[in-house]
C-alpha cells in the first residue's frame, strides 16, 4: 500500500529536501539565477525519440530548454531551474513520465568547461551530504576525486560493443547498443564522461569546428547509470531550424505526432550567445545519494498510487 511504502522511505525523502537545498546553494554560490518557465507550452522540441504528452491543443513540456534558452538570448548569462518535465511511456526502475529536472546554462562555455562543472557540482552535493569525495553505491565505493574518467563514444564501442560504431548508427540500434553493451560499464569506480557523440546523435548539440562529424555532447554516467546529458549549444538559427525540420521528418517516417515548430523559439534564437547547457535527473542523482537502484523509492508518490 501507497501509506506503507511513504512511511518506509521518510528518510529517502529528508534526503532528498536535503540535496535539492544544496542544488540551490551551489548555483547561488556561482551567481546563477534561479528562473521558472511555462511547464505548459504550444510547441516542444521535436525530437524524434521523445514522445510529449498533450494538454488540450498544448503540451507538458519534456524539459524547460526551449524557454530557458529564450532567456539566453534576452540576455540572462547563468540561469537554473528545477523543475517538473514529463514524457509519455516512460515507466522503469529508473523512469517515470512525470519527473524532475534540474537544468541549468551558462554563457561563454562550451562542453568541456560544463564536464569541470558538473564535477564540482557532485563534489559539492557529497560534500554537503557527507562531507566526503566519495559514494558508497550497491556496495561498492565510488571514488569522487576529481578529475573524473573521460572517454569518447567511438572509444566506448571499440571496448564493449559487439557492433562497430558505424554499423549501430545504419542499423538504427545505436541507443539499444549503449543501453545494453557499454552503459553497464560506464562509471563503476568513478564517475565517467562520455564525451563526442557522431553527429547523427547529436540531439541539438554544436558539432565540432575542424570535424563536423563529431558533436560537442556528453553524458555523465555513475555506476552505469546515466545521470546527465549536456552540449556546447547550437547557436545558428539557420542551423537551429534545420535540426528541428530533420526530427520533424524522423518523427513522420516513425509515424508519431508531429508537433507544431516552435516559431517563436526560432525567432528569439537569433541572439542565442555561445553557451553550454546541462540537465540533470534529479530523482536519479537521489537515487545514488540514497543507495537504490529504484526510482520509486525516492519520490513521494508513483502514478500507480494515484
């Protein structure tokens, strides 16, 4: 029962009260602005492989990027959010389709630069809750010195893929491959960053100056547990809009809803600084905090129980 699970998990939930105050404090401490977006909005980012769940003629938006890098480009150098996002069929130990983001952008970084950052990030949060450079998770010590461990995805493949890089991307099975071959693998002793995506897996990531075939993308990933996704931005509108009309066809050819292009995003984008942005799973980072491989242990309620 839903009143059992809540009483057995009260310290889960200090904890987490805990860590989302010291989220705060860090991007306080860094001169971030804390800003709050529409969570309901006329037009999400058309990315093929994220199903967006309606709300009369509008959407609940899969994350606040759209609306944050509006901010961007009305001038806001460093801003945060924390904040609920939501993407349709998604349930799993660790997904829920409703959920909770921190996101956050800075002005003047690119990838590299947010990899320092989202160290010094976790580094701070152990800090607060532990007072250590160190997480113990699923019985096993993860050492949280920086600089952490860095690898490349072709690199990633070459180690534990039973299929060539190129190969995975013209199957299509390129996501299933990390999933089920490399991201087990990925940050055991310590954290790792998987860094330089191809760029038919760049998401809205700025592909590199002196070779277009990589992307500027990273994910971080803790005991194999994927904990955050970010890129050096695209920051041509031109460049911007094409991204957006590729997903748009992708998401026909799977025979999706396709959504309506977010005009007004595309006319703020032609102010959009150099800029990196990051986000981050909340209910994950808990997770790790609270030594469970379940989602459910950490939130107050699951759909279920509704």
């Amino acid at each position: 029962m839903a009143e059992h699970r809540q009483k057995k998990i009260h310290q889960h939930l200090k904890l987490r009260a805990d860590i989302i105050q010291a989220i705060r404090n860090f991007f306080i401490e860094k001169d971030f602005l804390e800003v709050e977006t529409p969570i309901r909005i006329p037009a999400p980012a058309p990315e093929a492989n994220i199903d967006a769940i309606a709300s009369e003629n509008w959407f609940l938006q899969t994350s606040p990027e759209l609306c944050m890098k509006m901010l961007l480009c009305a001038g806001y150098l460093r801003i945060f959010q924390i904040c609920k996002s939501f993407r349709k069929k998604e349930r799993g130990s660790r997904h829920l389709p409703e959920f909770t983001l921190l996101e956050w952008y800075a002005a003047g970084m690119n990838y590299i630069d947010m990899m320092d950052q989202c160290e010094e990030f976790i580094c701070y949060i152990s800090s607060r809750m532990y007072g250590k450079e160190s997480l113990f998770y699923q019985g096993k010590q993860i050492d949280l010195k920086r600089p952490w461990s860095r690898m490349s995805v072709s690199e990633a493949f070459k180690k534990f893929a039973s299929t060539p890089i190129e190969k995975a991307i013209s199957q299509n099975c390129f996501d299933e491959t990390l999933a089920l071959e490399i991201e087990p693998y990925l940050g055991i002793d310590k954290p790792l960053f998987l860094f330089d995506y191809p760029a038919s897996q760049r998401a809205f990531s700025k592909l590199k100056a002196q070779e277009s075939s990589i992307a500027e993308r990273f994910e971080l990933y803790i005991h194999g547990m994927e904990i955050c996704n970010a890129f050096s931005e695209i920051i041509d509108p031109a460049e911007q809009q094409k991204k957006f009309e590729e997903e748009m066809n992708q998401r026909k050819k799977l025979r999706k809803d396709v959504y309506p292009m977010p005009d007004k995003f595309i006319e703020a984008f032609k102010n959009m600084p150099e800029a990196s942005g990051n986000a981050l799973g909340i209910d994950r980072l808990v997770m790790l905090f609270a030594d469970t491989t379940v989602v459910d242990d950490v939130v107050a309620f699951t759909p279920e129980e509704l």
